[in-house]
C-alpha cells in the first residue's frame, strides 16, 4: 500500500506543477494587473518601470514564474500590492479563523447526516423519508447568503439577539461567550449548508446497502430490521462516507468564502474578496495555488481511507 | 413495450407527486412571466424619490427599492436575468462537456489522454475560486457570466459523454459499421449521442440549477451581473445594504430563487424515473 | 390429526405483492405438508411462485406484501398468530434458509467468523468465545479445512462453492428443524453443485432435519428428494413421491417437463422438446388452470375454472381433470426412463 501512495503522490506533482503554471499564466495575462491598479496614465513611463522593477514586473515572464514558484515552496507568498504585507502572514492569521467555522460545523452536519440519512433511507417511501428527503431538496436550493442574511435580520436587527459582525466585539477579544455569540449564527448557516448533501449521500447509500442481497439474507437468519441497521448498514454506508473526509481538506481555506463575507468573519473569504475586488494578484494567487493543492491531497486523502478501510481493495494493491 | 412501462412510470410519478406538479406550474408560469414580462406596464427603471423603500402595499405589491423603483417589476426581470444565464450556461456547458467526452472517448489514445488531464487539472481547482478569478480577468457582464459558469462545469458531462462514448465503441455494431465503411463521424452521431441523450437530459436540468445559484452567489458579491441589469443575486446584494430596514428586498428574490432552483431539481428527478429504469426500484 | 405428524403444513396459501397500483398474486392457493426429516422438492420454472412461498414462510417478504392463509403450522405452532418478533426468533434458528446466489450472499466488510458468530450469539445466547468454537465446528461439518484461520478471512476470499458451504453452515449452526433450500445449486459450477447437493444429504443424515429444496431442475430433485410438489403460475399442480412424479406422472406439466430434459440415450436426430408458450402474467392471471394455454390435453372446461385435485393412490394428487395421461399423444418417446 505505501507503494500506492508513492505512486500517487507521483502523479500528484506533475499535475500541480500545470496548475501553477496555468495560474500564473492566467494573472499574468490578464488585461488589467496590480501595476495598473498603482499607476495612472499621467505617470512618466520611467515612473511606471520604476514601480514595475520594484515588484519585481519587469524581469521576463519564466523569471517571474520561477521566483514565485521557489517562493512558495518555501512557504513565501510574497507580499500583497494593495496592503504590502506578507502573504503568508495574512494567511496563517485567517485560515485558523475558517478553521475554526468549517471544522465543527463539517462535523456536526456529518453526524447529523448519517442520523438523517439512515433514517430517511431505512424509511424509503414513507413520510418521514419523504419529509426529511424534500426538506433537504429545499437545503439545496437555498442560497447560503441568503438564509445568512435572514437569520441576521432576526437574530441581530429584529431581536436584537445576536452580534451581526466579526468574531469578536471590540475590547472581549478574551471572552469565550462573546466569541460565542458572534459565533453561532455562522456556524448555523454553515451546518445548513453542508447538511442536505451529505443526508442525500448517506440516504441513497442506505436505499442501496438495504437492496444488497445479504441484506434478505439477514432476515432469513433472524436479525431485526435495527439490528441490520445498526450492525451492517451503518458501517457499509459509513465506509465511503469517510473517504469524503478528504475532501474536508480544501474547504479549510475556501470552505466558508461568501458566509464569512456576509458575518465579517476574519477568515481567508472576506481575505479572498478584497483581493478579488482590489486586483491584489499575489493574494488571489497564493490563495489560487493552495487551495488548489489542498483539493489534490484531500483527493489523495480520500483514495488512501478508502484502500485503508475496504478490504476488498486492501488485499489488490 | 419497455419504454411503454418507463412513460408510463413517470406520469404515475408525476401524477401522484403534488410538488411535482407544482414544480412542474411554477417553472412554466415564471418562464412564461419572464418571457412575457415586457408586456407588464410597469417600468423597472422609473425612479420615485419620493416613495424609497417602501413597504409592499397596493400600489407596489412588492415595495420599492432603494431609489424608488417598483421592486415586483424589478424582480421579474431579475428573475429573466436569472433564467437567462441558468441555461445559456447550461448550453455552453453541455455543448463543451459533450464535444470534449466524444471526441475523448472515440479516439482514445493521445488525445482522450490529454483531454482527461485537462478535466482533472480544471476539477483540481475548486470551481468557486476559478470562477470567480475568471470573472474578474474578464470585462463583468452578463456575458462573461455565462461563459465563465459554462466554461468551468463541464467536466462531469464530459467524463459521462466519455463512459457512454467508450462502451458504445466497444459493442459489435460500431465494429461493423467500421467495416462497411461508414464514416467514424456518422457511427458517433448516429449511436453515441442518441444513447447518451438521456443523461444529457437529466444533467440539463440539475445544470440549470446550478447555474443559477452560482450566478446568485457571484452577482451577490459583485462579479457578476452589473447594473443596470439585475438578476436575483444582484437584488440580494443590494438587499444586504438595507437589510435592516427593508427585509422584503431581501425575502422575494432569496424565496424565487429557492422555488426555481428546487423546481429544476425536482424536474431532473422524475426526468430519471422515466431514463434510469433501476430507479423504479421495488417491483418485480 | 395430520397436523401432528408434520414438520409444516400449508393449507391455502396466498401472497400478494402490491406494487403501485396493481396486485399481484405470486402464490394463488398452495397446500404443503412437510413431514419430520423428509425431503421434500419443489419445483417449478421461473415466476412459478416456488421463491415466494417459502419466502412467506419464513417472513422475510417486504412491506409491501399481503399473505392470507388457512392454515400455517410449523413444528406444532400457529405462525399466523405469532408477532413478527416471536418469528424472528425461529429464523435462523429453528427453521433456516439459503439463497441461490453465495456471491452477494455475504455482507464483504465483515469477516465470516462475524457473520457465523453473529448468528449463533443471536440464537443460542452464548459468549462469543464459544460462539468461536461452535463456528469452528460449523465449518468443519461443511468440510471447508483450515476453519480457524478462514474465520478471520473475508467474503471475497472465498469461491462460490465455500460460500454456499459458509452459508449452510450459518444456517445449520443452531441445528435447525427445517431447512430450506432456494436454489442452492444453480449459481454453481456443475461439479460444485454435485459436491453440495451430497453435502446437504449428508447433513440431513446426520441432524435428522426436514429440507425444502426448492430448484427448477428435476435432475436434482431426483437425486435428493422423498417427495416432490410440482408448481406453476403460482399453484401447485402434482404432487407425490419421487418415485411416482417420475415414474406415474398423472399431470401434463410434469409430463412435458420430464420430456424436455435432454437425454443421453436420445438418437441424435432427435430435437429438443420446449414447452411451447410462456409462464402466465401474474397480474392478470387466467381464469382456469393457468398450464392451459400451453397443454396439448387442454379442453375447453380447463380454461373455464381452475379444476379440484384429484387424488390417486399412496398420497399422490394432481390438478388436472385428467386421470390418465395417454404419454403417446405428447409428441416424443414416453414420458418415463
């Protein structure tokens, strides 16, 4: 098996290598770049190339790409244009604030979704399958923004109940019930986000694990419909499901971007959009990159639980 | 026969599902609305000063906006907007994801090789970062939304197209075609695309939804539709400013949205009653 | 009474599938008696109804089926009158069952020291380690060698022989009264199914069971069975010993059944011999006796209403107004070896 994860990984390199390239190429050929965000028509061209070479713009294009590519090798992002501070910095300031928002609520949807899904699936056709199955077609449907902005109506505006904004209120930065506080809503919002897929996934896992064959064979030898429930179903359902986990990985930069930019929560999503809206290259591309190369390993990930935990694959690599 | 039972299957599903049924008549009606919306007297861009944010009441069923403009009117054609970029992405998208998955599939070799690697290397970046970085190199506007959707949602149709492309040149018929001396391009026409029809069809559907709630969530942070037009997600943005005092601004096109986007859904799941026969599981 | 005497009596039985808006009636009157360490075969073609009845039997239909009958005793108890939990606990216990397919038979993320000591701690209320032991025994009275380590083995490690093996050893582990069997063999290689059908006659030797087979080949029941019941179109059209279904057969669907097994001793030019025609839709069952479409004797009250058994000597019964069957007038050699 490590020989598989050898060659995985092997495979992996060469295909982030493209996507660096494709990146970077994409930023920088773009019509419109950081330089043109710094410079008006009115400067003199040697003010121009002066700005340029002190960004480091006026090197040739492979130079450019080389540099970068060491750079973040090393963990360097380089340094926003708009704000002039370490990318990594930033970073590793705002990725523990996302963090802490789609860890806990991945995991709470997760646990909810194996509940629901099991129950829905065991239940196909009756009303409490259909109630629960409709109530996550309506989940899907639901732009997440929106149900954040109605929530904060009546949390924040209507009820008063509720901090609107950030993650902390200025000055309680050391107060767990304030960061509670600020806290709840967006986690709510995010476990409503997350919740509707996978109870999908796990219901139509459990429709499928209950029309295996070993499933009547159960039966006939006299387990109750809990106990192949609980001792069958739920492991062959929670099987794949794991796998998901890997998946989990990307979503820890970009998992949360428009919630976070609708509740001000200082994470990597408002991060992210500034940068969009304010044409900070280096920022959009660092973060581009990483996310990028966390959605490769989160599928590695995903490959290696599941030849982990089946044992039918276990025995062919 | 078989077909017979499938039809048959479907509109048993369709007749006893009521939100089917409902699905099926608000689809019809907001196209139909949106198509016809030029014929409603009232004119989206009138500004009333006097009559800003404004509650619903009679004489605007669904309050005015920020500058005065009747919001219903306003909304509705949002909602064309909406619907506009919700299946013309899912045609770019489709006509891509189909092109790329037949050609893929029936030469093989180098170029089914280096196509796949494109879809991996275009599914390696997560879709909402790539969309929304490309929307930004692009001029904003109703254009290069829909190009940037279709251009980064294909890859599943693709890879189905692909599957369905493979196993159908595999069977013996396509062997033979070969050897009377059909041309390849007359055997793919003819075989593939009619087999893969049906989950085109179904991935249509679930496309259009998608589209439309990506398109909310760029137009809602900026990146997408710019005004004048609106489309839902961008009302929803202007709804964020003056949330506190205008909550409907905010309810009605959030509330459209969730109705089309479920309804398209809901159409893509009797669709696959009558296409995947396994999914009538339970009989025989 | 008779009922004492049996293992299992079946008396009217009738199951009905609902499935949208149509029924289907897949067993349409059945009567069955099984009698203590008999082997009893039942056969029939395909949607002839053989599954489901045992199936109702043991319980194990969906939701979505009805089950109506007059009579259904097994060992000396009501099952009409049980609660689902008290037929639980004869499930895999007293009475057991196989299926015809071994490949999917198994759940492949458990080991089958799992699945043999799951049931045995189910219905014998031991510990697990002896539930080990037991399974260990289990195995070895299926003669599949080394079973101490194969208990810690998975499904896919196993052929489709040894599963079937595992398969009846689960079954048998808590030394059941009746076993049925659906199918055992047809999934199997012809030698494999050799190999099982002598491993079940040992085993019916040794625990002095009932076996229900159920096949659609008359070469194994041949072989097996004491008596043999005859199924299509959801009833039961002869029953009898081996000895007469074979030898005395009174209805014609036996009859043409009998002929259409290749022969070995056959002239070479002869051709093969199908029953012409196709098993009746279930849901829209004919009036009369459902073979009458396809039977060379049919006559004009056969389609009309579905004739009264007619009893002959030593038990044997056949649901045909014929008496005789003249075996010149089936096109072919007679009927009988």
């Amino acid at each position: 098996m490590v020989k598989y994860i050898g060659k995985r990984l092997l495979q992996a390199i060469p295909l982030l290598l493209i996507i660096t390239v494709i990146v970077f190429c994409m930023i920088h050929f773009a019509p419109y770049d950081a330089i043109d965000a710094m410079t008006s028509p009115q400067m003199s061209a040697q003010t121009v190339q002066q700005i340029k070479a002190k960004y480091g713009y006026d090197k040739p294009v492979f130079v450019q790409y080389l540099l970068w590519i060491k750079g973040v090798a090393t963990g360097n992002f380089g340094y926003s244009i708009v704000t002039h501070q370490s990318i990594s910095s930033d970073l590793a300031a705002r990725i523990p604030a996302t963090m802490q928002l789609v860890i806990p609520s991945y995991l709470v949807a997760f646990l909810l979704s194996i509940v629901l899904g099991l129950t829905s699936g065991s239940h196909k056709g009756k009303w409490l399958d259909k109630l629960i199955d409709g109530l996550c077609s309506v989940g899907i449907a639901t732009p997440p923004f929106w149900l954040a902005m109605i929530l904060i109506f009546f949390m924040g505006y209507q009820f008063n109940l509720l901090p609107i904004l950030g993650m902390h209120t200025i000055g309680m930065e050391n107060s767990f019930p304030d960061y509670l506080a600020h806290y709840i809503m967006p986690f709510i919002v995010m476990v409503i986000a997350f919740l509707p897929d996978l109870t999908r996934y796990v219901r139509s896992s459990t429709i499928g694990q209950l029309s295996e064959d070993y499933v009547v064979v159960q039966r006939a030898f006299g387990a109750s419909r809990f106990e192949i429930l609980s001792k069958h179903v739920a492991k062959n359902v929670l099987l794949p499901i794991i796998t998901k986990f890997g998946m989990m990985l990307p979503m820890l930069v970009t998992g949360a971007i428009i919630i976070e930019t609708v509740f001000s929560w200082p994470g990597v999503g408002p991060y992210f959009v500034k940068a969009i809206q304010g044409m900070d290259y280096p920022v959009v591309m660092a973060i581009l990159i990483l996310s990028s190369a966390l959605v490769i390993l989160g599928n590695l990930l995903s490959d290696i639980l599941y030849c982990a935990t089946d044992p039918r694959i276990r025995e062919m690599r | 026969m078989e077909k017979h039972r499938r039809i048959k299957n479907m509109f048993y599903a369709l007749k006893h599902d009521k939100v089917a049924i409902f699905s099926v008549i608000f689809l019809v009606f907001i196209i139909l609305l949106s198509i016809f919306a030029f014929l409603i007297p009232t004119d989206p861009n009138a500004i009333d000063p006097e009559n800003m944010l404004s509650a619903p009441s009679a004489q605007h069923w669904f309050g005015t906006d920020e500058v005065g403009r009747d919001y219903l009117i306003r909304t509705i054609y949002g909602g064309r907007v909406s619907l506009l970029v919700g299946v013309l992405a899912m045609m770019t998208s489709t006509v891509i994801g189909v092109g790329v998955g037949t050609v893929a599939g029936y030469f093989g070799g180098l170029v089914d090789n280096i196509l796949m690697r494109i879809v991996d290397v275009l599914s390696s970046i997560p879709w909402m970062i790539l969309i929304t970085v490309v929307s930004i190199l692009l001029k904003p506007g109703l254009q290069t939304i829909i190009l940037v959707i279709g251009l980064f949602t294909w890859m599943e149709i693709a890879r189905l197209v692909r599957a369905e492309t493979l196993s159908v040149k595999e069977r013996e018929f396509v062997m033979y075609s070969n050897f009377i001396g059909t041309s390849s391009m007359h055997i793919v026409i003819r075989h593939v695309i009619p087999s893969v029809l049906p989950t085109i069809i179904i991935s249509a559907t679930t496309s259009i939804a998608n589209a439309i709630m990506t398109e909310s969530s760029l137009s809602f942070l900026g990146l997408g539709i710019q005004q004048p037009m609106s489309s839902w997600g961008s009302l929803l943005q202007d709804a964020q400013g003056n949330l506190q005092n205008a909550l409907y601004m905010a309810l009605l096109p959030g509330i459209l949205i969730i109705l089309t986007v479920f309804s398209f859904n809901k159409i893509g799941d009797i669709l696959r009653v009558l296409i995947e026969p396994k999914v009538t599981a339970g009989d025989e | 009474m008779e009922e004492n005497k049996n293992l299992l009596t079946i008396r009217d039985l009738h199951t009905i599938f609902h499935i949208r808006n149509t029924n289907i009636e897949a067993v349409r009157g059945i009567d069955l008696d099984v009698g203590y360490g008999e082997i009893v075969g039942i056969v029939g073609e395909s949607g002839s109804g053989k599954s489901v009845t045992m199936k109702s039997v043991m319980g194990i239909l969906p939701d979505n089926t009805t089950i109506n009958a007059e009579k259904l005793v097994f060992d000396g108890a009501d099952l009409l009158s049980m609660s689902e939990n008290e037929r639980r606990k004869l499930r895999g216990c007293s009475m057991g069952m196989i299926f015809q397919d071994p490949m999917t038979a198994l759940n492949p993320l458990k080991k089958i020291g799992f699945h043999l000591e799951e049931v045995l701690m189910r219905h014998c209320n031991i510990s697990r380690a002896e539930a080990k032991k037991q399974a260990i025994e289990a195995l070895e009275k299926v003669e599949i060698p080394c079973p101490e380590k194969r208990l810690e083995q998975y499904p896919h490690e196993f052929s489709g022989g040894m599963r079937q093996r595992v398969l009846i050893a689960m079954a048998l582990a808590c030394k059941p009264k009746l076993l049925i069997a659906d199918e055992p063999t047809t999934a199997l290689d012809v030698t494999i199914q050799a190999q099982i059908l002598e491993l079940l006659q040992k085993l019916q030797k040794e625990e002095k069971m009932s076996i229900i087979l159920i096949t659609h080949d008359l070469g194994v029941v041949a072989s097996l069975c004491d008596r043999i019941a005859v199924m299509y179109g959801g009833l039961i059209m002869e029953t009898g010993t081996t000895d007469q279904i074979f030898y005395k057969t009174r209805h014609p669907y036996t009859q043409a059944l009998l002929n259409a097994i290749p022969k070995p001793n056959t002239q070479l030019k002869k051709r093969l011999e199908p029953i012409p025609g196709s098993a009746p839709s279930l849901a829209h069952p004919p009036a009369g006796c459902p073979f009458a479409p396809r039977c060379t004797f049919a006559m004009p009250e056969c389609r009309t209403s579905i004739p009264a058994y007619q009893q002959f000597e030593d038990g044997q019964k056949s649901m045909c107004l014929l008496r005789e069957i003249d075996t010149q007038k089936l096109a072919g050699e007679g009927g009988s070896k």
